[in-house]
C-alpha cells in the first residue's frame, strides 16, 4: 500500500480549513481500509477516518499521523426486494439516486446532505423528519483494535438525536451498512427528492464550499419562555423542548458577524462559512464566541461539527 505524504486536508473538507496530513491513502472497499489500518498500526502511526469531509475541520497545522478517506466505488447492491447492502465510503446522494433507481422509498429526506453513507450513520444525520437511524437495519464494522468485523443490528447502535455507538465510542469503523427501505412508485420518489432539494436550497446557502451545515446542535431549552418567544416569532412548533440553534444565536444578534475568515451567515444563523481564507483558529474563535453570546440566553449550544486537532 503506498500513501501520500503531506496531502494538504483543506482541500478533503467542505469548511475549506486546514493543513497537511503527514501521511494519507484513498480506500475504496473494505480489503484496502483493513489494510491501512495494519500499515498504521505497523507503523504506530495515529490514523483518522475521513468520509466526504462534510462535519469536521482540521487544525491549521494539519494532522500528524495518517489519514484514512473513504471513497465511493459504486459499491451498492440491491440484496432483495427491500435492502441495499452499501459500502460506508458510498456518497449519500449516490445512495440517494440508487433507491430512487429502485423504486424504494424512504430516503428522499436526506437528499442534499453532502458526505459518505458512513459519515451520516455515525453522525445520526437527518433533515426533515427523517435519520438515517430510520432507515438502518445493520452496520458492519471494523474494530481498530482488533481489526476484525463486527455487525450491530439497529437496535444495538445507540441511535439518538445525531448520536450512535459509532460517534461516541470510534474504536468501530463503520464498513458497510445494510438498509431497509420500502417499496413505491419511482416517478413519485424522484419527485420527492426533487421537493427536499429544493425546500434545502431556501432555507440554507446554497452549495457546500466554506461550511460544515449546521455548526451546533438544535438543543433542549430549559428556559419556557424563550420556547414561547420562538414560537410566537416563527410560528414553527418547538419538538422535545428543543430550539433550533440557528434562532437563537440569530436572537443573540450575530447574523453577519464577521471575525477573521468566518461569517454567521444571514440566511441561516447555524451556518458559520469560510468566506476566504479563513484559519481553524478563526472558526474556533467565532464559536466560542457563539457559544458565549447564546449562554447568556440562558442556553448551552454544543458543537456538532467535530474539530480534529494536529
Ligand atoms: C451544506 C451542508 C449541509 C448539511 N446538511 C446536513 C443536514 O441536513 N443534516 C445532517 O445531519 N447533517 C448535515 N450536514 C453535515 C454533514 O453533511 C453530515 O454530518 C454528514 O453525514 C457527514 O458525513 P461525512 O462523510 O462528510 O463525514 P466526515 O465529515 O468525513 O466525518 C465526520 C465524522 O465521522 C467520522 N467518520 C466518517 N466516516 C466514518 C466511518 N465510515 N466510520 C466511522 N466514523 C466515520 C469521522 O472520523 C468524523 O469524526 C451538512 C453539511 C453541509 C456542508
């Protein structure tokens, strides 16, 4: 196996941030991924998994140790009527695309999320309604330590509002995933997917470059009557006690604050963007002042964007 050295990681994240990797090596199924972790393991290297790059940025002095990239190889397989067996470096929308070529149902929700199958089952993504937790019927993994492979049914990944036993305990490596999607019309679900690409494009900036989608989490507000200040301003209803974090910093009067490199966009406040140049200083800075301004609100916002340091 050959890798690259000094791969500039800016580049491999939608944020546009970071310096070099010391080492890093593209894989596209599961033979290659075992065998990157042997090398870094034989070399006492310190790895990192990287999917489409879409939820993390990296430190401006880069990543002293291997990265690991998924990559997408049209590894999507229809098992039956109702399951696609996926290769976790598969891009989304590809998966997206192929139900649709199917006829399956389930998926148009989550068309326009960038990223790799197994980035979004370990960050728990969704949109509209839905998770990838709703969708999951089994995920193989790979254990770092032991590198042997592992399946957990759905029920034993800890799903949870943008959580999973994957995000919270990264000794497994998500493989590949097994998904349960139900049978439709074909023309209806491209019409679907059609609708969610279009209801993402008005609320949020439109393409990917300089941002990770929402910097922070939607969290629980304990305090009542800034759930009632939320639903009477935007007339949407509060779920779980929860407030979207892009209102509330929107309250705390940072739209189109601006430090350094980074900007809290004005469309979508939960949108912090690299509008050139920025450093991962920069962005560190403006969340923790975020993060600052909102707690005097009264609330705790946390990240769910994962900074990955040198
Ligand atoms: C414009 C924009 C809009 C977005 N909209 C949404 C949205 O609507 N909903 C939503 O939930 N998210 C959204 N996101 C965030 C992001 O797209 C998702 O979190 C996505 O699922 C991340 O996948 P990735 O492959 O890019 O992960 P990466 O950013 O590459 O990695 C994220 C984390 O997952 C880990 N990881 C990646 N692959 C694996 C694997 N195979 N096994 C174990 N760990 C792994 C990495 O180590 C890292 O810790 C948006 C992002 C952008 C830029």
């Amino acid at each position: 196996m050959e890798t690259q050295k000094n791969v500039n990681l800016a580049a491999l994240t939608t944020f546009k941030i970071g310096g070099p990797a010391r080492e890093f090596v593209a894989v596209k199924n599961r033979e290659e991924l075992l065998e990157a972790l042997h090398y870094a393991k034989r070399e006492n290297l310190p790895y990192y998994i990287l999917g489409g790059g879409s939820n993390v940025f990296f430190d401006d002095r880069g990543f002293n140790g291997l990265v690991i990239k998924l990559e997408g190889a049209r590894g999507m397989q229809l098992i039956d009527e109702n399951n696609i067996y996926v290769w976790a470096g598969e891009n989304l929308g590809s998966v997206v695309n192929f139900a649709t070529e199917h006829s399956l149902v389930g998926m148009e929700n989550l068309a326009g999320i960038p990223g790799t199958i197994g980035g979004a089952v370990r960050g728990n993504a969704g949109a509209f309604g839905t998770s990838m937790s709703d969708l999951v019927e089994m995920v193989e993994v790979v254990g770092a330590d032991s590198l042997e492979i592992k399946t957990f049914r759905v029920a034993e990944c800890q799903f949870a509002y943008r959580r999973s036993l994957f995000k919270e305990n990264t000794q497994w490596i998500i493989v590949a995933i097994k998904l349960k999607l139900q049978k439709g019309v074909r023309e209806v679900i491209a019409e679907k997917v059609k609708t969610t690409i279009r209801q993402r494009n008005e609320k949020q900036p439109t393409g990917w470059v300089g941002c990770a989608g929402s910097f922070f989490e939607n969290p629980i507000v304990a305090k009542r009557e800034l759930i009632v200040r939320f639903e009477k301003e935007t007339g949407a209803k509060s779920q779980d006690g929860k407030v979207p974090a892009g209102w509330l910093i929107g309250e705390a009067g940072l739209k189109g604050k601006r430090i350094g490199g980074i900007e809290v966009n004005e469309k979508h406040a939960n949108f912090v963007i690299n509008v050139g140049g920025a450093t991962a200083q920069d962005l560190i800075i403006m969340t923790s002042f975020i993060k600052q301004q909102v707690r005097k609100l009264g609330v705790q916002l946390k990240e769910e964007v994962e900074f990955r340091g040198y």
